[in-house]
C-alpha cells in the first residue's frame, strides 16, 4: 500500500461557492489519485478548508493546482472575515495516515514551500514540525498582523520567508506550510452550569498550563443544555492519548462532584485513537488493529487499486 | 456499497496442503468478486477454516464450486481427525457483516442448501438463525453421532434433512448450512493459577448457567504463564457487548481477590466491537463510525470499485 498522508489546505473564500467547487476541482483533476474527504466552507469567517488524501506527490501536484486557482480567484485586498489570515491559501498542512513519516511529510511541505515560492512569486513560511525555528511553530505566531500587517513585518529580519521574496504577494499574501500529527477535535460535557469547573479542568489537562504535552484546551458554556464543556484540541493522540485525558478530565471532575455527562469527538478521527481507548479500558494485550475485519477489507481493497495502476501504466 | 457477507465453511482436510489449495481455488476463480480474508488449517483436526467475503450470489456461486471439489477429493471414509464432522464440506455459515440481515444469510443458506442437495444428492441441514426448528439450532446437537452414526440418525424422522435425501452421500456425508452473527472469541487473562477461578467467572457469565444471553464460556488453565483464562465465544456482540461481559469478568474476579490482567481477541473482530467499547467506556455520544477516517477510505475504495465494474459491465 503507498504511503497515505492527509492535506488540510485552508483557503480565504467561503461564501463564493463557484469558486470554492473550481478550487477543489483545480486539485482533483490535476492529480487523478488524490481524494477529497471533506470540504467546509463558513460564511462568517468567509474561508473554507478541505480534507485532501493521497500520496505525496500526487498531494504535491494537487496543491500546486489549486494554489494557481486560488491566485487567480482570490484577492485578499478585497477579502474580509471573521477569521485571522495572511493569505489566499492561508495555510496547507500535510499530516501522516499510514505508511508514512512526520520526515516524508516535512519534506513535502518544504517542496510544495519551494515550488510555490518559484512559481508565483509567493512567500512561504514553513511552521510546526516543518519550522527552520522554534518561533516558527506556532501559525498563531506567524499569522500575528495577518495580510494587513504583512508587508511591515516581513521588512523584520526574524519574519524573512523560508521560501520566496522578502515582500507579500500582492494579491495573495503569504502562505504557511507545514507538517504535523494528526488533530482531533475533542469535547468532554460535564453535568453542571459553572463555567469555572470546566475552565479550571481545562487549565489541568493543557500543556501551556502544566498539563499534558499534546492537549490544548478551554472552558466552553453550553447554553441550550445548561452544561459546560471542556473543548480539547488533541495534537498528537499517539502520545497523549484520548483515553488518558478523558480519566483525568473525569477524576478532576469528581473532585468538584460533577459528572462527566458525555464526551463527542468533531470531524473525523484515526480508527487508532478509538482503538487504543478500547484497548487500554479492555486490557487488550496486543493491538487489534490487525484483527479487524475492515482492515483486511482496506488492504485488500488498496491492493486491487495499485495492481489495476500498475496494469494500466 | 454492495452487501457485503462473509461465509466461513469448515472443510474436513487439514493435512494435504494441495487439496486445501484446490478448494480455496475453486471458490475464488468460481466467483471473482469474492475475498478471501483468511485460511487456517488444523493438522490434529485434520480440518480447515475458510473465510470468505464478498456479496450473497457470488458467495453462493463460490460455495457450489468449494463443495465440487470437496466432494471429489475427500471421503469421510477414511477421513481422521480430533474435531467432530458430518460431512466432507461440514458447516457453512453465512454472517452479515455491511448492508445485510441476518434474513438475508437465511436466505442465501437455504438457497445453496437447496442447491447442494439437487446437484450432488447430499443431505442438507439448516443451523442457526436458518434452523427450520429450535433442536436444530444448535450445531453441536446435529452433529452429534458424526458421520459414523449419520446413515442411523437419519432413520430417525426428527433427523430427516431440511435438504436432500434421508441417507447420507457415501463419501461426503451431510453438510450444515446456516446463518448467524458475527462471532468474537475473545479472552480474559486471569492473576491466578487457581482454574476454579476461571470456572466460577465462566459459569457466572455464560447463557447456559444464568449468564448474557450471547456467551459462551470455559475456564482454561495457561500452564506456561501460570494463569488462569476465561475462554469466551461472543455471538452477538450487538446484542451482548464486549464491554459488558469485561466489566462482569472484572468485577466478579474482584470478589475473589484475583486481578484481570489482560485481554485478547483471537482471529477477526468487526470495528464495531471495538469502537463500542470506545463509545461506552468514553462515554460517546454519537456513534464514531462515521468520523472514522478509515471508514471514509473504505466507503471511496469501494465506490471506486462499483464504478469500475459498471464501466467493465
């Protein structure tokens, strides 16, 4: 099976529907391989942000494409929105599946960088796991200013461009790219109306704070259940696994005698995550992954599609 | 996506390694579209497992072919082996698996049951969920007696086959075809040498006893690691899951003191299992399924599939 690796490219349009579709089909047909899984657009933050699968050439290919769409389309002089950006491609993480490293997509993410960068005359900047520096990692940081500020910041040494000139695209600003773990988007609800638990179990699970090394998170009020919810961004669920943090959100939590009503996880997820929660609470002594069913039927499906790629090529 | 139905017949040859070879070809080049997931032979049981996938008419056309050449190649006759058997092909259950019920297996049962007995004039018996009456369900109870008592038991009127003729095929004695769901074997590692332990657990969460409507279970000692183990069969993990039953071992090896030290699934287990016991001990509130990124791979790869054979067809 080739490599898989996911591409997540955030793109400053979200209310022009015409051209959100020609963006993803700018992708989809410069690189026949490559898979679309998700596409959601948001009118109040007017951006719109895909779920592309597929090797990594092939993402690379995709990307190059819709990157020449997007240039074409989108002017950020123009562009106005909830959500902070400093491009028309505003950021394009590459994220590994399966059968592929943090290495092969950090070596993705400095191609694509440099392609971009000598084609359109595009700054690039290149964060997490990609970074050239610690300050590089965080996009809060690099996207601080935004396409506003742009132009000012880049005359600052410490923001010159990994790739591309030392100056904004006109018109479409600078784009962030970069490798990184897979996300999960996950809530915990808990059976009570003070936002102050919630917040204060956020600030025991969340790295900045002393917590664990790969949760980010905050208190949010539920109005409509009259719950809280502690809203967790899960960066690295191979090292700091679900399961983990949801026994401690649960153990702070009946410290303060209030029940874990639910939990629910938003957008997609590894089959692993999930399996590794059923593992740790049933013992499992090795990993199920490679007893279940679906998985035989993914690899075999896998290995029909590269044996008709081979006969055909 | 088509149905899709395992089918797991249980052949009396698990020695010549050519014959198991001829039978597993027959089926697959019979039927293009079905999937072989897994082969076991059992040399003491002189026996092997075959699994198959794929949709109900290519599974029945795969059959027909499997129980022609095990007609011709093996004879009850001379046949040995430790595993109790009643025909040359001995059981053949159908287990719905994606977009199939357990009426349609029943379905398909009787339809290649029907079809057996009129091409090779071989007695049929349905079991399970296709057993025509509650003694027939039980696949142990039909196959008692074996092929050696089989020509006598079919004197009897109750033992008349829901196939085929009321005498036996000289060499390929009858065969059990059925419908059931999916089965989980899975077992729970006990911290203690004592096999009453285990014994008690068992019968405490076993049917038969006053346990879950859908175990099965023994205590086995594990002499090499000096343990005990409660040796599961789950057949509907619908119904019963496998949180459920962990929990109940948990708790009543707690009452004597003895800790679970680990778990395992032996051969294959449907996600759904797995992703229950996430759901429950995470406390879920929807169903992960549908956020599982591979689920979405699986659903394109066999999109990609239907959309070629209809161009092909």
């Amino acid at each position: 099976m080739n490599a898989l690796i996911e591409c997540i490219p955030n793109v400053s349009e979200g209310r022009r529907d015409d051209v959100v579709e020609e963006l993803q089909h700018a992708a989809l047909s410069a690189a026949p391989g490559v898979l679309l899984l998700d596409s959601t657009s948001d009118r109040d933050h007017n951006r719109s942000v895909f779920t592309f699968l597929g090797d990594g050439p092939s993402l690379v290919t995709a990307m190059g494409a819709l990157v020449d769409a997007a240039l074409q389309r989108i002017d950020l002089r123009t562009h106005q929105g909830a959500h902070p950006r400093l491009g028309a491609v505003d950021v394009i993480p590459f994220v590994p599946i399966k059968g592929a490293t943090t290495a092969d997509c950090v070596a993705l993410a400095k191609e694509l960088g440099a392609s971009l960068a000598a084609k359109h005359g595009l700054p690039i900047y290149l964060y997490e796991d990609a970074a050239s520096t610690e300050a590089r990692r965080n996009l809060a940081t690099i996207r601080s200013g935004e396409f506003e500020g742009l132009a000012k910041k880049m005359q600052d040494p410490l923001w010159k461009p990994d790739f591309g000139p030392d100056a904004p695209h006109p018109s479409g600003g600078a784009t962030v790219v970069g490798a990184r773990a897979p996300l999960i988007a996950y809530n915990i609800n808990l059976g009570t109306e003070d936002i102050s638990v919630a917040d204060r179990i956020a600030k025991a699970i969340r790295h900045i704070s002393g917590g664990y090394r790969f949760v980010k998170a905050m208190g949010v009020k539920l109005e409509a259940r009259r719950q809280v919810q502690v809203s967790i961004n899960m960066t690295n669920y191979e090292k700091t696994p679900l399961h983990r943090v949801f026994e401690t959100v649960r153990s702070e939590a009946e410290r303060y005698g209030v029940p874990v009503v639910g939990s629910e996880i938003v957008g997609l997820v590894p089959q692993q995550a999930l399996l590794a929660a059923a593992s740790h609470f049933l013992r499992l002594e090795a990993d199920p992954a490679p007893a279940v069913l679906e998985n035989k039927l993914l690899e075999l499906a896998f290995k029909d599609k590269e044996s008709a790629a081979e006969k055909s090529s």
